[in-house]
C-alpha cells in the first residue's frame, strides 16, 4: 500500500522507538489516518498496533483498543452475545449439518457461526472483507481450539476462489448479512457472487428470507412529518429528512391490519432484482393509520424462525422493525384497502403510501 511521504517519516520514526512502546503508537498514527481518510493505512497500523501489543503482552492497551473500536463496526459484539439469535441458529445447524460437509460462510464477525457449524462436525471456510474483524474472529476460533476446522480468509466473497481458498464446492452456504430493511448489507449481491463456490445442490442457511408489513398507527408520527409547530411551517425540512424510523421498544405502535409478506426469498433459488418495485394494498382493521410497520423474517431451517414482529418478537434479536410514515394521517374503516408502494435500490427500501 503507497503512502504518502509524511506518513512513511511518521512509520519510520515509529520503527525506532524502543518495541514495547510502538504498540501504542502505531495505534495513535492509526487514528491520524483514519481521521486524513486512509482508512486502509489506518487498517494496516491499527492491525500492526494489535500484533506487537500481543507479543509485548499490551493486549489491553488503551490506545490499541481505541484504535480498532474506530474502525470496526459496534454490532459484532451484541450480535454475537444475542441468545434468541444464537439459539435459533444453534438447532437449525444441528438439523442441517452433518460431517464431512464443506460449509462456506460470508461475513465471519466474531466467528460464532463458524464454530457452531464446526461443532457440527463441519470444516468452515468462513470470509470477511473487514480484516480487523477476520483477525480478531481467528483469536476467538484459536481460543475454542477450533482453528483446525474453521478457516476464516479476510477477503470478500468475489475473490475467493475454489483450488486455492476452498478445496472443492461447499455443501452449505451460511450467512447472516440480513439488516433491519433486508437490503442494508446488500445481501443477494454477496449470494449471487458465492454461488460459482457451491455445489448444484448446495443448502441455502438461512433458507429463505421474506418482508413483512402491516399498516400501523404511531403517536409518534408527527416527528417524522414536520408540519406546523410553535406557529411555523417546517414542511420544507421533509427534503432533507426521512419518513422511516427504527423501532425499539414502541410499545405505543398499534398494528391496523394483518401482517402481509411483501417479498419471499428462496436462497437457493432466484434472487430479487437490484432495482424493483411492488404495490401491495393492505387491508385496515379500521383506526387511525400514519404508516406502515416493516419487518424481514428469517427461516434459518424448517421450525427455526427469527421475526422482529411488532410486539411479538424476541427482544434479544438484533433486527428491529422499521416505521415508514405517510405524509397524511388516515382515518379508515374495517376493511378499507390503502395500497402501498415497496421498492428497493441497491441498500436502500423506500416504502410510501401509493396512488
């Protein structure tokens, strides 16, 4: 990787220091980086940092740990300690696992998955793009004395290639790439560039995925919608803003209609296009409705199912519904059909009243 000369000076000057304090340095040059948008300098220093804080015994250093916190993602640590998620993927791998299967996994963030397949009697060829996160989820397997049957490869699913990162197609396909609107990871993408690594028969973990919806009435609404407030019209602030909002614990969202799957996806079989769309019309139960409730569903193996269903999932699933607002308040009768517009671009679902 080319740097630029001021910071090669900066390496160089590093290199000098006595070994036990270059850990914390290179940490610290790490940051600078990161904050002069290298991210893959940064990446490089901040994985340096790490290695020579280990063999000096600095593990816990402040700085190192600063250092890699910035530059990975928070999520990896809730996920992997989240115990519905964990004991749904638990008995889906024990029914679809069995020795001697060849298990190629995209996205190993703590290498959870990876074990559990292991476990199973699999050996794991498990990747991810972020080499911060492949190098900590190597400790991990090394630490459970798993390092023999799960191989984690800090590259993304498009390079990897049979012969020399796998030995032969996989057998199952594991992933777990699926964010609170389905398309966040742009999960398919990474499917569709696996599958050249698979067998023809290859199983599909989860094997199928849907989105779901329901019409919805949040008290809430109006903070989404700006309208009039304190005697000023802040409509305008709606080009800048969104009408979608992550549910947590909104205990005060009442569902208006019976939950709807919108999109249903056979992992094994066709994947949906980068760029769609779907009207669906929704049927009230009569109320008031400002929106519509949003929500992916994940059958990982027949009877081993994880929903973020309003008012009716697990609280210890990552994955949270999501709110999208309509621009006017409905007042509607049992029965009333309001049609609903759903579609998708690369990352992103944007869901509005139709029509």
């Amino acid at each position: 990787m080319s740097k630029p000369t001021g910071w090669q000076v900066f390496i160089e000057a590093i290199e000098r220091e006595p070994p036990e304090r270059q850990a914390s340095l290179f940490a610290g040059l790490a940051l600078q980086l990161l904050g002069h948008g290298d991210r893959d300098g940064a990446v490089m220093l901040a994985l340096r940092a790490r290695t020579l804080a280990s063999r000096h015994g600095a593990e816990d250093s402040a700085a190192v740990k600063r250092a890699l916190r910035a530059l990975t993602k928070g999520y990896h640590v809730s996920i992997s300690t989240d115990p519905d998620r964990l004991a749904a993927w638990q008995r889906a791998l024990a029914t679809r696992i069995r020795p001697g299967m060849l298990v190629l996994e995209i996205g190993t963030g703590s290498g959870i998955l990876a074990m559990l397949a292991a476990r199973s009697g699999a050996d794991v060829v498990s990747c991810d793009k972020d080499r911060i996160v492949a190098a900590v989820a190597q400790d991990v397997v090394a630490a459970n004395g798993l390092a023999g049957r799960v191989k984690i490869i800090a590259k993304p699913i498009e390079t990897l290639r049979i012969g020399q990162d796998l030995p032969r197609p996989a057998d199952v396909l594991l992933l777990d790439l699926f964010g609170n609107w389905l398309f966040n990871f742009m999960p398919f993408e990474a499917i569709a560039a696996a599958r050249p690594l698979l067998r023809d028969d290859a199983i599909a973990m989860p094997m199928e995925v849907s989105l779901h919806a329901a019409l919805a009435d949040l008290p809430r609404w109006k903070r989404l919608v700006p309208g009039e407030l304190a005697g000023f019209d802040l409509s305008g602030l709606a080009a800048i803003g969104s009408n979608r909002a992550t549910l947590h614990d909104h205990l005060d969202l009442s569902l208006r209609s019976a939950p709807e799957k919108v999109l249903q996806v056979d992992l094994a079989g066709n994947l949906p296009a980068r760029e769609s769309g779907i009207v669906r019309s929704l049927a009230s139960e009569g109320g008031p409705v400002n929106g519509v409730a949003v929500w992916i569903r994940l059958t990982l193996a027949p009877g081993c199912v994880l929903e973020p269903r309003p008012g009716a999932s697990p609280r210890g699933f990552y994955a949270r519904s999501n709110f999208y607002a309509f621009a006017a308040e409905l007042a509607t009768r049992p029965g009333d059909k309001i049609p609903v517009r759903f579609e998708w671009q690369d990352k992103d679902l944007r869901v509005a009243q139709a029509g």
